[in-house]
C-alpha cells in the first residue's frame, strides 16, 4: 500500500515536472539582453562627431560633416553647398571657435605633431590637412573618405576643434597654410550624443 501510494505520488512529481518542460518548452526563449545604448558604451570622446558649418561674413558655403571612428581611421563623410565651382581647401583647424566675420577664431591647421603642411595622403603632414573638397557646378561638393592620423580620442582627437572651408584649392607645398585664401565656412566639432 504504501509502495503504491509512493509510486502514485513519483508518477504525480513526473507528471508535474513534465508539465513544466512542456510548458517551457512552447514558451519563446527569453529576449536577448539589450546592448546598452551607444552614449554609455561609446570611450570618452565619443565614435561619431558632428561639424554644422556656417557661412563666414560674404560667403553662401554651408553644410554639414560628419566623423565617425572606425578600425582603420576616422571616415570623414561631409555635404556643403554654395561654393564656387573647382577646389577648395578642407582642414581642421587648431580651435573651436568660429566667432569671428572671418573665421579666424579658429586658428591654424591642427599640427599636434608639428609636421609642415602637405596633402592627405602625405606620410608627414599636419593632422588637420585632409586635402581638398571639388565642389561642382552647383556648388555642392562632398567628402568621403577615411583619414588614419585624425582621431575621436587621445592627442589627435579633433572634437572641440573647427573644420574649416577655404576659398581657394590648397596646394599642398605653401607653408603653413597651402595658400588655399580666405575661410568660407566654420564649424565646431561636437561629439554626438
Ligand atoms: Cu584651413
Ligand atoms: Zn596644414
């Protein structure tokens, strides 16, 4: 009788625990835990900034660039308009300032590593030479491309600093500056948030 009755009750705990993987089993598995979100998991500085550039006084260039760190350098995507047909000198500059009618606020070239002007491609330029935008017909010109010597952190982080338009192509050889004239666009780059 007893036997029985303990036998009975092993068959009720089977049955009970089969339930239970049965119920479990049709249930969907548990979400994934959520990556968390971009702002805490992103190093201090960031992995994207932001540069709205504005007209300086008598100038129509304006638009927008955007710098986002990646496994083989920073890629530099960017969208102006209102320039003069041909090359135009593109450059980060040393400060974020872009308070002055001209632009001059900002400083020159951002050189951390006191190298003489040059081209992008270069092996020895200024951190903040990225060569030139070809602005079109129109006077839209775009940037695409990924810069190794710019960074988002450490000494050759360029946020807080100014991204700057120039008049004129810069020609790569005149120091400290390529020659590239007046600036006709300034903007402050900000992490994003
Ligand atoms: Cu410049
Ligand atoms: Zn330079």
């Amino acid at each position: 009788m007893n036997i029985t009755r303990n036998a009975l009750a092993m068959a009720g705990v089977c049955a009970v625990v089969g339930l239970g993987i049965t119920t479990r089993a049709q249930q969907p598995p548990p979400p994934a835990p959520k990556p968390a979100p971009a702002s805490d998991a992103a190093p201090a500085g960031g992995t994207v900034a932001v540069a709205k550039l504005s007209p300086t006084t008598g100038s129509t260039v304006r638009g927008e660039v955007t710098f986002t760190q990646t496994e083989k350098g920073v890629q530099v995507v960017g969208s102006l308009t209102g320039m003069h047909m041909g090359e135009h000198g593109f450059h980060i500059h040393e400060k974020g300032d872009c308070s002055a009618p001209d632009g001059a606020s900002a400083g020159g070239h951002f050189n951390p590593t006191t190298q003489p002007h040059a081209a992008r491609d270069a092996a020895a330029r200024h951190v903040g030479d990225l060569g030139n935008l070809k602005a079109d017909p129109y006077g839209m010109a775009r940037a695409n491309f990924v810069d190794e010597k710019i960074s988002l952190t450490g000494p050759n982080s360029i946020i807080g600093r100014a991204v700057i338009v120039h008049e004129k192509a810069d020609d790569y050889t005149t120091q400290p500056t390529g020659n590239a004239g007046g600036r006709q666009a300034c903007g402050v780059i900000e992490a994003k948030k």
